[in-house]
C-alpha cells in the first residue's frame, strides 16, 4: 500500500534523504487511467485516498507494512523502517 502525505511535511527520508515525493494524487491516477476513465471518475477515486482541490494531498514512494503488532514504512532507496504516524 502506499503512503500519502500533505506537501507541508515534506517527503524526504530521514536516512539518506531520497525524495520519497510520487506526485499529486488526482495527476498520478490521470497519468495512469487518462484512457479508461473520464474526468470525473478519476477525481472520484482520488477523493478515495482523500485528495481534494484544497488540500493537495500526494502519493509517497514509501510503503507501508502492516505486521501482527506493528505498523511501519518502508524507505524503497536504504529499506529504513519508521513506526507508521498518521500525519493526515
């Protein structure tokens, strides 16, 4: 699964400062279903993963684990782990 983000906190991991930045989320999913899907079903599904005109809500490359007693990200450059925090 992958992380998101608002821009104000900055996307950089704290390790060895990859830019852990994947786009704009209504952008990513244009770029990815421009031919399946119109405007409006694409707005839709990134109001799924919470993006708004207002808030800019972003992907991040990091990806997140769930184990039994953990949650954690995933840096994809140097495999560093961070406890999951909820910054939306």
């Amino acid at each position: 699964m992958a992380a998101t983000y608002k821009p104000d906190l900055g996307s950089h991991c704290k390790n060895c400062k990859a830019d852990l930045d994947d786009g704009d989320i209504y952008e990513k999913l244009k770029s990815i279903f421009y031919f399946l899907y119109d405007d409006d079903e694409i707005r839709r599904q990134a109001r799924c993963h919470g993006w708004s005109k207002d808030n800019g809500l972003r992907f991040s490359k990091e990806q997140i684990v769930y184990s039994k007693d953990k949650k954690f990200t995933v840096c994809p450059e140097c495999s560093c782990k961070y406890p999951l925090k909820n910054n939306l």
